[in-house]
C-alpha cells in the first residue's frame, strides 16, 4: 500500500509540477511574452499599476490593446489612465479570436507598427489569442517566415480562427512580402473567406471550396 501511495504522489506531485509553470505565466506573470527584446512584448490584460510597473522596467513607449475600444469599461478606462499617466500611446484594435481581423483594421495596425514608438506592448484578454496573431504579424513584417511567426500561437491557441489569417497567407502570398499581400490580396482573401464561412453556416450547403488566399 505505501508504494502505491508514493507512486500516486510521485505522479500528482509531477502533475502539479508541470502545471505550475503556465500558471504561474498566465497570472502573477500576466503571461507575458517576449517577441523581440527591445522592441515587442505581448501579455493577458493587466492593471493600471501592472502596466506602469512593466511599463517601466522594459520601456514600453505604445501599447497595443486588440480589445477594441471600450470607454466606460473598468479595465479600459483605467489602462487608458495609466497609459496617459506614463506617456505611453495608446492604440486599439477591435480583433475577435472567433473572426480574421477585417483588413481595414489589419491595414491601420500594420501602419502603427511602422511608424509607432518602441518598445511596443500589445495585450488581448488573455494574451493568447488576438496577442498571438498580433505578435506573429510583427514578425512576418519584419520578413519572418509562416512556421516561424505560427510560433507565437503557442499550445493553447486550439486552432482559433482568427489564426486562419497566418494560413490565408501561407496559401496566397506568392512569394510577396507580408503587407504588400495585405494591401493588395487580403481585402478579397478576406471577402472571399467571410463568404465561404457564411455558405458553409447556411442550411442544408454543401460544403464549399476553399476560399481563395489572393
């Protein structure tokens, strides 16, 4: 009886080890991430004085809240106090992990992400998602390749569909850099997509052919 129940403690006590890690990262680390040092960061949503204090110790100029704006919220207002508190920008983008990013919107984050001040932070909810995408679309800018930038979906991002903008990509980018895709093939790709979506949603269809990538 004794080495079972040390089997079983030796089993539980691994479990916990294993599981002690990511949540850890995902609370008091506010699962933080680091793409490029220096230059982007991403994590779940914090507080006021949790942005000001990682605000400070990696220098984030701009913050990157794919929320949407949401005045009137508790956690939107006070991120937008403490940004204008610390001098740190503060721009929005309203990304859903259910949905690509529509490309107006892609468009505008792409644009922030040249001219914008470094270091730059963007947070989601949770920090997996819409952080996820937003961070593997800094590194295709930056002249990554897809696997390289899917990376940053990590185990927990359960094939979300806002991830399908990585494949679109990978499908119909043809050898052109990330934002010349995007300005000029995504705007189909993406109407292409959203059509294919709402065929395959309606009843009694068939299920459609892929939607073009562009």
């Amino acid at each position: 009886m004794n080495t079972v129940l040390k089997i079983v403690g030796g089993i539980v006590g691994v479990s916990l080890a294993v599981l002690a890690i990511p949540l850890y990262a995902y609370f008091p680390g506010h699962n933080w991430r680091t793409v490029e040092k220096g230059a982007f960061y991403g994590s779940r949503q914090m507080s006021g004085a949790a942005i000001k204090r990682y605000a400070k110790k990696h220098n984030i100029q701009t913050l990157l809240n794919m929320r949407g704006q949401n005045p009137g919220s508790s956690w939107y207002d006070e991120e937008a106090k403490a940004c204008a508190e610390a001098g740190i920008a503060h721009e929005s983008f309203g990304w859903s992990k259910n949905s690509l990013p529509d490309p107006e919107s892609l468009a505008r984050y792409i644009s922030v992400l040249e001219t914008g001040r470094k270091p730059f932070l963007a947070h989601c909810q949770g920090g997996t998602h819409r952080t996820g995408v937003a961070a593997a679309v800094y590194l295709l800018l930056k002249g990554a390749d897809v696997p390289t930038a899917r990376k940053q979906f990590g185990p927990m991002f359960n094939d979300a569909p806002i991830g399908e903008l990585l494949a679109l990509y990978e499908r119909g980018g043809a050898g052109r850099p990330f934002k010349q895709w995007v300005l000029e093939a995504y705007p189909a790709a993406y109407a292409a997509h959203k059509a294919a979506k709402a065929a395959a949603a309606a009843p009694g269809s068939a299920a459609p052919a892929p939607a073009p990538a562009g």
